[in-house]
C-alpha cells in the first residue's frame, strides 16, 4: 500500500518539504506516519503554536491509500497547484527521499 499526506496551506502558504509526502513501502499506516513525520510532516501546528489558527493545521495527518506509486501520484497532482516554489510532492521510502517534483 502506499500512503500521502497532503498539506493545508496554513498561513496562506506552503512549507517544505513538499505539498504533499507520498511514503512506500510502509508497513502500515501508523509506520507510514513515522515516515512522513521524518520526511517533515508535523502534527498539531495550531496547538504548537507555528500554524494559522484561522487557517488551522498544516499538515491533516490523515493519510490517503493509494494500490500503486503511480495512482498516488495522480491523486496528488490533482489537488491544488501553486508555483511557489514548494515541490508537488517528496516520495519517501523508510527515510529516503525517492523523488522530488517540482510544479
């Protein structure tokens, strides 16, 4: 199974790593939150006082289940696109950056 996580724009903007962090390879949602937290996902942003409270949280911390790398891609592709400079999506594999995209 292959999991993401996808980014609220907090603040009226994107953070890095990426909008959204695509993890393989997981052993289960929660070894993909592991995962993703490393990559630079966070939770609870308004609580820790760095995200919008209007805005709430950055990151949903909720992840998406995708069959393969390719319909995760899609999917996160589909969501909101700005040219900011912040990538698209960062896929992650136990800690290893696989592939940054830029849009």
């Amino acid at each position: 199974m292959i999991y993401s996580f996808r980014q609220n724009n907090s603040g009226g903007y994107f953070t890095k790593p990426a909008k959204n962090i695509i993890v393989k390879n997981a052993r289960d949602e929660s070894h993909a939150i592991e995962i993703a937290t490393d990559a630079g996902m966070y939770a609870d942003g308004v609580a820790g006082g760095v995200d919008c409270s209007c805005c709430g949280d950055r990151w949903y911390g909720i992840s998406d289940e995708h069959e393969t790398l390719d319909d995760a891609i899609a999917y996160v592709n589909d969501g909101y696109r700005d040219h900011d400079g912040i990538p698209q999506y960062i896929v992650v594999d136990d800690l290893d950056v696989l592939d940054t995209v830029l849009e």
